[in-house]
C-alpha cells in the first residue's frame, strides 16, 4: 500500500479481528459537564481504560502480528514518549518478539519503567519523539530489526480505526467525533472507518496550538516539519505528520482545529473535578475542543432535537498529565477519591508552570 492509498474498511475490520481477546472493548461514557457546557449529549470514548492505559495497543499489536516469520526474528524498534512505546513493548511480549525501544529523556518515568515492565530494552535519546524515532530509525537501519511506526504505517492507522467502529457499535446516532491528533493514526483510523459507514458523521482533528503541525502541512500539501515545539500536551507533540496519515486527514477528516494549553489545563480539571476521570494531557486536547473553544460542536433546535441528532464523542487515552520541568502529576484510571485536592494540585501546577519559562522543544526532522 502506497502512502496515497486509504485504509479501507475492510481492513479496519479485519484488524478488529486480530485483535480479538486481545484489546478491551473501552466504555463510552456520558459527560453531563460537558454536556451541560455545550447544549447536547457529549459522550468520552474511555480509551484510558485500555490496555497500556491508551489507543496504541490497537495499532501496535497489528502491525507486528502482520509480520513474517523471518521479520519477527529480527526483532522490532520503535520511537515513543510513552504510550506507543507501552503498546509495542506489551504486543511484542505478546507475540514472543524482542522490542527495543526510544523514548526522550524527557519521557515520564513511570512510563519508562511501564515499557521495561513489558519487556521492551528502553534506551534514551533526544528532547522530543522526532529526535528518538531519528534513533530508532538509525538502529533499525544498522541492526535490521522493523521499526514499528507510531503512526505513520497503514497497519497502524488500520489498528487505531477499531476505536471508531466501536463508537458507531455504541453510539450510532453520533454526528460529530472529535479526536485529538499528534502523528494523526488515530484520526486517520476513526476518520477512515466512520467515513466508510457514516459519511454524514464530521471528524475533527484537535491538536495543541504550540504543536500543531496538520495545519501547515495540510496547506502545503506536503508534510512540513515545525520549527520548534511548546506545549504541556508531551504525547501529541509531534513534529511532523507522516505521509500516510497526511493523505487520509486531508481526504476523509472534515476539520483540523487547535486549542491552547490554558484550554488543555482547564479541559483536565474539569474531567478530574467533574466527570471524576484521570486522562493525560496529551489526549486532552479533545476535551479543550468540545469544552467549546474550538466550536466543531454546533448543536440546533430544541434539546429533544439535540439528543436525536446530535451526539458528539470526544476520544480520550493515556492517564498522565505533564507539568513544569518534565515532573508528572499522578492521575487515576478509576474513580477518584478526593477530585478537590488533586484539582487544586494540577491548578498550583499549572500556576506554577505560567511562572516559568516554556521550554522549546526543535524537532529533528
């Protein structure tokens, strides 16, 4: 498959096959905050509830079940901040695959000892993922192992699609899901099968302001690598879109937004305070859109009307949030016990985090 070929829903389904037994069916749960903010039905598809703690399980396992024989003998290498790296590491223990993994020295350290938990030898390299999937991509060039993308691979967005078939599975009045995107393989996925069975459905693309790099590409028609990088959303700071997640944005999804850190932040407590849910920040970048910064959302009629018609779902994963110098604020996957303190927590962070000086983050590629 070239990198202008879409994933079709064929494939989505025959991944979703693979991953039988394998990945969870994640709830999608009612967000009456969000809800009550917007005018209509708002539901989370609670990928933080997966395996790893996010989405990446799908794509990951995929793309390495795929490989022959020979390949797997060599071993795969990936390039992640942390939830791919979680992904490959348990999906290659899974299949009985050595996994060597990148991650940057500013990777969480829970997340480094996760992707060692699952096997993975985890080496060190760079600031951001550009620099470590650099590294990775030199590793695999010199020792012959596969390097498992973290996005930008058919088998990969094809993985990620599984989620958007749930959501129609669970959900199939939906009108509007809105995803947020780093490298865009979930986007590509959710956009490729929901597309395939819902057209009338509008995907929306969220990313954080400081790391937004579809919108450049998208208008260039090409993948255009940012400058430099600055924001609390570690997991979706990627630098640049790949070639195969590029093509299917600007085929299949209807819009790409962006929403601020303070949009981000505010988006994080209101799940911690209200909804009594841990998500990363990373992942939150949805949540700043439907809380209505970004406005993809736009209910009409009665609330009779709103509830027939429109049903948008914000994606979320991983069950971390970065803060200040690379430090990490613990959250839940469960319920939370005391929402108060830990929102109050997250705020002095966040204040804190105003105080000082935002750290720029230059891509290598």
């Amino acid at each position: 498959m070239g990198a202008e070929e879409l994933v079709t829903l064929a494939d989505i389904q025959a991944a979703q096959k693979l991953l039988s037994g394998i990945v969870r069916v994640t709830p999608l749960d009612e967000s009456p905050p969000l809800a009550a903010r917007l005018g209509g039905p708002v539901y989370l598809k609670c990928e933080n509830k997966q395996r790893t703690g996010s989405f990446k399980i799908r794509g990951a396992y995929t793309r390495i079940a795929r490989l022959s024989e020979a390949d797997r003998a060599r071993g795969v290498v990936a390039a992640s901040a942390g939830n791919h790296a979680q992904g490959v590491a348990l999906a290659a223990q899974l299949l009985g695959i050595k996994s060597t993994v990148f991650m940057p020295t500013t990777a969480a350290l829970p997340k480094i000892a996760a992707t060692k938990g699952y096997g993975a030898s985890v080496r060190l390299r760079g600031l951001t993922v550009d620099d470590a999937l650099v590294a990775a991509s030199r590793f695999a060039a010199d020792t012959g192992a596969i390097l498992v993308h973290p996005f930008n691979h058919p088998d990969i967005v094809a993985g990620q699609g599984t989620t958007g078939l749930e959501i129609l599975e669970a959900c199939p009045e939906v009108a509007t899901i809105v995803v947020a995107t780093g490298g865009g393989g979930l986007l590509s996925g959710i956009a490729a099968a929901v597309k395939a069975i819902s057209p009338h459905v509008r995907v929306v693309g969220v990313q954080a302001e400081g790391a937004a790099a579809f919108p450049d590409s998208l208008a260039a028609g090409q993948p255009v690598a940012l400058a430099a990088m600055t924001t609390i959303a570690d997991g979706i700071a990627v630098g640049r879109p790949g070639e195969v997640t590029l093509a299917h944005v600007r085929d299949l999804v209807d819009d790409v937004v962006t929403v601020s850190d303070e949009d981000i932040t505010r988006a994080l407590l209101l799940l911690l305070e209200r909804s009594k849910a841990g998500c990363r920040a990373g992942r939150r970048g949805g949540g700043g859109s439907a809380d209505g910064r970004a406005a993809p959302f736009h209910p009409t009629g009665g609330r009779g009307a709103l509830r027939r018609q429109h049903r948008p779902v914000v994606a979320a994963s991983g069950h971390r949030a970065r803060h200040g110098r690379g430090r990490s604020l613990p959250l839940l996957h469960g319920p939370v016990r005391r929402p108060a303190r830990l929102a109050r927590r997250a705020a002095h962070a966040g204040r804190r985090r105003r105080r000082e000086r935002p750290r720029r983050l230059t891509p290598a590629c």
